[in-house]
C-alpha cells in the first residue's frame, strides 16, 4: 500500500495586496514597500480573489473523487483567502478538512523584510553582496532564512502528509518560495536543479502544481499550470526582495 496521497495539487496563493505595493515601491525605485499592516495579514488583492474563485469553479465542475479532500495551507492571510473562496466556489469535495501548517509560510527575510532590492542594496550592502556571493539558496540574512531552512521545515509537512494523509487528495496552498521548495524535496533535486528552475520563470498566482502517486512515489503531472484560471487574470509577481535572482 502506497504511503502517498493519491494526488497532491500545490496551489501558490492568488494576487496580493503585498504584491501589488512591493511592485508600486519597486517602479518608483523606492527602497521600502508601503504597507499598513504585516506582510502576513495582507488579504487577496481584487485580481487574487478572482483568480482564487475562477481555480474554485474548475475543481468544481469536476466530480467530488477530482476535488481535494485535504486541504494544508499557510497561516498567512492570503493564502487562507484563497482557501476560503475556492471552497465557497463548490471547489472542494465534501467534508473537505482544512488544516493550517505553520511550516507552509512564506520564507522569513529578518532584518531585509519589507525592503525592495534597491533597498537592500542601500541599506544593507553587506547583505546584498553576501546574497551576490552566496545566492539564495544559502543566503540567509539576519533574523531569516535560506531556502534550506524552509526546505528543512517542509521534510516535516511531507512526513506529516505520508503518516496521516496516505491515498487522500491533497492540497497544499502556499508561497512561491515554498513551490520551489517542495519540489525540490519531492523530486530529489539538488541547488542547480532547483534553481534552474526558479529560473526558468515565475510561478502564477492560482496556477497548479500537480503530481500523482506511481511506482515509487509521486509523479510529476503538471507545473505551473494557468489553464484552470480561464476568464481571470494571470498575475505572476514576485514577492518583496525575491525578485533578485540567484
């Protein structure tokens, strides 16, 4: 008997308001992002809620064995927007248990939080040259984290996925960073390969990530997958500082 899920869609949240100001404060060159609250209790922006109710529809025309029965998502307020909204669209199965992980945040950025990359670059120039130097993988700035502890904290969410959640349909709705992360775990990738990745684009707010159980785990079925956002827009911006690549 296989120990994972059947399937496991990995969701990246729908367009924020975060976002919206990190891509205002970096057209204006301006070294911080405007935001009245914490980056964490930032809501969907008007296209987010739109993408996440679109993605809702579709698993909702689908029949209740194609819709999640298990749903993990980060604490942050954007992601639990999308939740919310593609379960009030008809887009989970019945009975469908949602289940908050702490583990599924976005990645910390310490002393850098809230800055753009302009703004790391002026303000803490030690910093964007030990991220120059070491690239995001290892980078880790003070207070935050490197794509390894994120990494590390998702060995725990995939161990708690194959103990408790075996031959269920699984939903992760998450962060970008977290996507990369994942499938770097799931995949048995190394630095290169993940980063090659990350490279190759950014991935879209609502887009699905998919993998199915087959011989010796999951299989990849489908990455970064816009075609269940039909009549909603496609948004694909990076979160605040991740926008310089390593």
């Amino acid at each position: 008997m296989s120990r994972w899920p059947s399937v496991l869609w990995i969701v990246r949240h729908g367009e924020s308001a975060a976002m919206l100001a990190n891509h205002a404060a970096t057209s204006a060159g301006h070294h911080r992002v405007a935001l009245n609250a914490r980056d964490m209790d930032t809501g969907l922006s008007v296209a987010g809620a739109a993408q996440a109710h679109a993605l809702g529809q579709w698993f909702a025309a689908q029949p209740d064995s194609a819709r999640p029965d298990i749903v993990l998502t980060s604490p942050y307020q954007r992601a639990t927007d999308t939740v919310a909204s593609l379960q009030s669209a008809g887009g989970t199965a019945p009975g469908v248990r949602i289940l908050t992980d702490e583990r599924l945040r976005e990645r910390e950025l310490g002393i850098l939080d809230g800055l753009t990359w302009e703004g790391v670059k002026a303000l803490h120039p030690d910093q964007a040259e030990q991220r120059t130097l070491l690239g995001k993988f290892y980078h880790r700035p003070p207070g935050g984290e490197n794509w390894c502890d994120v990494i590390l904290r998702l060995r725990g969410v995939i161990d708690r996925i194959s103990l408790h959640h075996a031959g269920a349909r699984v939903m992760i709705v998450a962060h970008e960073c977290v996507i990369f992360c994942l499938r770097y775990v799931l995949e048995e990738l190394d630095e290169a390969g993940v980063l090659a990745i990350d490279a190759a684009g950014d991935i879209a707010n609502c887009a699905l990530t998919e993998y199915r159980s087959g011989t010796g785990g999951l299989v990849l079925s489908r990455f970064n997958d816009t075609m269940p956002l039909e009549g909603a827009p496609v948004t694909r911006a990076r979160e605040p500082i991740a926008a310089a690549r390593g």
